[in-house]
C-alpha cells in the first residue's frame, strides 16, 4: 500500500494505492476523479513539468518549460539535453524552443526576455 498526497487540487487529498506485480490493484481516499487518475499515475509513471532556462545567444538565461508533463524518471536526461540549447532573442511567452522535446511534450518560453 502507497500513501500518496493529491496535487491536482486545492483539497490535497491523502490516497492510499494499493498496487500488486505494478498493477494498480485499488484505489482509496481521493474525493474527485482527478486524484484517482493522479494516484494511479503517480506510482506507475510519474509525471512532471519540467522548468528551468536555457542560455541565449548574448548570454542572457531565457525561463522554458514544457507544454506537458514529461516522465519523472527522464528529467535528469531532460536537463542534461537543456543544456545544449542556445536560443536568439528576444523572446516571448509561447514561443516554441523545441519541438517533441520529450514524448511529444514542447519546450516553449515561459517569460518574455527582451535583447
């Protein structure tokens, strides 16, 4: 049994999973369909939303995120690859940097930077 707290809402959510051979078996505490689909993401692949900057051609650092989550276990991949990533300014909010940057996920700007 996996003791998990719900962040998909305000309610935070204290859900146990139980889980047997990887499978989720049952899934007990959330109060709306959200958090069942959380817990039961949460301990077969975990998911998350991966912020940090990128360097831009005049030295500036530039905010990106992805668009989606993208699996927990390939963030350290993830940033080692961010830090091959050069961009021009400016740049604006939405502004794609990567496309498919991880199982279909972009890498977009999350702040405008001006030059």
């Amino acid at each position: 049994m996996k003791k998990i707290t719900c962040i998909e809402c305000p309610m935070g959510c204290e859900i146990d999973v139980e889980v047997c051979d990887g499978k989720v078996i049952s899934i007990i505490g959330n109060t709306c369909p959200r958090g069942k689909l959380y817990a039961e993401n949460e301990v077969t692949c975990p998911k998350r939303v991966l912020t940090s900057t990128v360097k831009s051609a005049c030295g500036k650092p530039v905010p990106v995120k992805t668009d989606a989550p993208v699996k927990k276990a390939e963030l350290f991949a993830l940033m080692e690859k961010l830090n091959s990533i050069t961009i021009s300014l400016p740049a604006k909010i939405g502004d794609i940097v990567c496309l498919d940057f991880s199982d279909g996920a972009n890498l977009i700007v999350a702040g405008n930077v001006e030059k």
